[in-house]
C-alpha cells in the first residue's frame, strides 16, 4: 500500500464526513429582527352583560436585538430531525376530512389531508415535538434556536406597522399577503367535500390567493420585515403559557398562568386574516393540522449578527440548498397564480 494515498483517502473522508453532516440537518432562514419597542394595549375587561368594567393602560416594551424564521418551519426541515431522533411522531390529528369538517383520523407529520408539497409548514405534530425539534436543531448547530415569545411574535409580525394587519386595515388585500378563507379555499372545500358551504361557517373573505388549503412557505409578499405567512397558513405557537390578560413587563415568554395552553398567533387558512393582536391559547396536546410554529434565534455577543451589518452576519444570507430547493417549489406553486 502507498502512504502517499492516505492523506488523500483521509482527506476525502472528511469530506464525505461535512457533507454527511451538512445533510443531516436543514440550517433554517433567519432574519434579523432589529431592536424596538411595542406597544401592547390590553383588552378591557367586561362584565357578563358586556359592560366595560375596567381598562388598563398600554404597557411599552422593549425588543432586543433576536433573528426569526423567515419562513415556517417546513415538511421537509422536520423530516431531518425525524430520520435523526426516529421521534416518536402522533399518528391522529384533527384534520379535515368530511362534511363534518374536522375530526380526529390517522395522519402523521409526513403524511395529512390536502398536503402537497415537503415545503408546505409541518402540522399535526403538537406541542411537545415543536419542543424537541428546536432543542435537537439547537445541538445540531450550536446555535441558540427556540419559539418565540408572545410579544417577540406581535413586534416581528407588525414590522413597525400600527394597523390592524402589516398591509394596513383592509380585509379584502389580505391575498396578496397571506393564505386565507377566500374564493380559493371556498372553491377547494366546496369541490372535496360534496358542496361543503363555507361561508356560513368561516366566511369568505372576497378576493381569491389561489390556494385552497395549506401552501408552500414564502408564496405571498412578506411584512415590513422580510417575513413571510405571520398571517395565514397555519397558526403558530409561541413559548408561552396562556393568560388571559395580555400584559408583559419584557420580550421574556411568561411562564406563569396555565402551561397546559401555550398562546397561538397568526391564523391559519382556513380563517380570515387575523389581526396582529389576535391570540388564543391552546392546549399542548392538542394534535391539529392547522398548527404548527416557526423558530426565534438568540444573539448573543459573539454571534455574527450581533452587528447586523457585518461582513459574517451578510454571510449567514446567503442562499442554501434549502432555499434553492425551496425556491423551485414555490415556482411550481406560483403557477396557478
């Protein structure tokens, strides 16, 4: 044998090892989210007769510097971390199936009604596999991935905005922005389900985003920020327990109040946009194909987007696979449009 060849065999091998490696996870799309304030004002409360009985005062808070997804965390990112955990995924989901339009059928993370597509958002996996996966894709990178809290949610889906959505205060754009309950769904529901009326039942919002269920990640304009579908698609969890009142001292996810609901933002497709402020909480057993979450990223001093501007933050931009793979699907999903 030559010695002169292991230095090669050993050099190719570690090659194989990056690729191998660089395979077993998809490094996701980030933005970066710049400080800020937000201003949240609580709902009144009211009597049982509907009376206004109190009102608290807007409460300031401030927003350091973090990144967020770009996007929803996707069918295909997911699968990454199922291949490398055999996680034991739910196999029922609320889903809709029938006239009686949602109930409880089997259906998997990989595997639900209407999906079409690896980059459409991951659903039907519940609270506890969100958790998972970001600690898993946390030790993968190194980096400090997570849910976002509440109020990092609200300040990165305003974008600086004040209306009632990112693209102002009128409904009826919401297709351009978002995948909601439009003509499109209307039409879809109405062709799979037998004549399945909508409008009694969600209503219709009159103008048509060409998609009747979930869609691929990052088909609709994004917000002031660079993110896509913060409204629309599919509701997202954040980290927090549920409160009723919606009050915060910091950007912190609260963990006081019933932890057995974590707080939904953003609506799903199968609603009319919701307002930047709306908010639900939902149980963390609960497994539906109309929730699923996009990821926050701490920064630290040492991370390269610590000043945003910087040569090695830019560089953190630049297309991956993923997005180039992505980027092909969203074709495909466009060409209805």
């Amino acid at each position: 044998m030559s010695f002169t060849r292991i230095p090669l065999i050993l050099f190719l091998a570690s090659q194989s090892y990056f690729v191998c490696a660089a395979d077993a996870f998809i490094e996701p799309t980030m933005v970066n989210i710049p400080r800020g304030q937000l201003t949240i004002i609580p709902e009144p409360s009211k009597s049982k007769d509907g009376a206004v009985t109190s009102t608290k005062a807007p409460q300031v808070v401030n927003i350091n510097l973090f990144r967020m997804g770009k996007y929803e965390v996707t069918v295909a990112e997911f699968s990454k971390f199922i291949a490398a955990t055999n996680y034991p995924a739910p196999t029922k989901c609320q889903q809709m199936n029938s006239k009686k339009w949602f109930e409880e059928t089997p259906a998997t993370w990989g595997k639900r009604n209407h999906l079409a597509s690896d980059y459409e958002p991951v659903a039907c996996i519940g609270w506890d596999a969100m958790q998972a996966y970001v600690q898993w894709l946390s030790k993968e990178t190194g980096k400090q991935y997570r849910l976002p809290s509440e109020v990092e949610w609200e300040y990165a889906a305003r974008a600086g905005s004040t209306t009632t959505y990112y693209w102002g205060d009128d409904a009826a754009q919401a297709c351009t922005y978002a995948n909601i309950a439009d003509q499109a769904a209307e039409a879809a529901i109405k062709r799979d389900y037998d004549g399945l009326e909508s409008k009694d039942h969600v209503g219709v919002v009159p103008c048509n985003d060409k998609t009747g269920y979930a869609s691929v990640v990052g088909i609709y304009q994004p917000n002031q920020f660079g993110l896509h579908d913060m409204i629309g698609n599919i509701n997202e969890f954040t980290q927090d327990c549920f409160n009723e009142d919606y009050t915060s001292n910091s950007a912190s996810a609260r963990k006081d109040g019933d932890c057995s609901k974590r707080v939904i933002r953003g609506g799903t497709w199968h609603w009319g946009p919701f307002p930047a402020t709306q908010r639900s909480g939902w149980n963390v057993d609960f497994i539906g194909s109309l929730e699923g979450f996009r990821i926050a990223e701490d920064i630290s001093a040492e991370h390269a987007c610590a000043q945003p501007e910087s040569k090695a933050c830019k560089k953190l931009a630049r297309k991956s696979k993923f997005d180039q793979e992505l980027a092909k699907a969203q074709k495909a999903a466009k060409k209805n449009f």
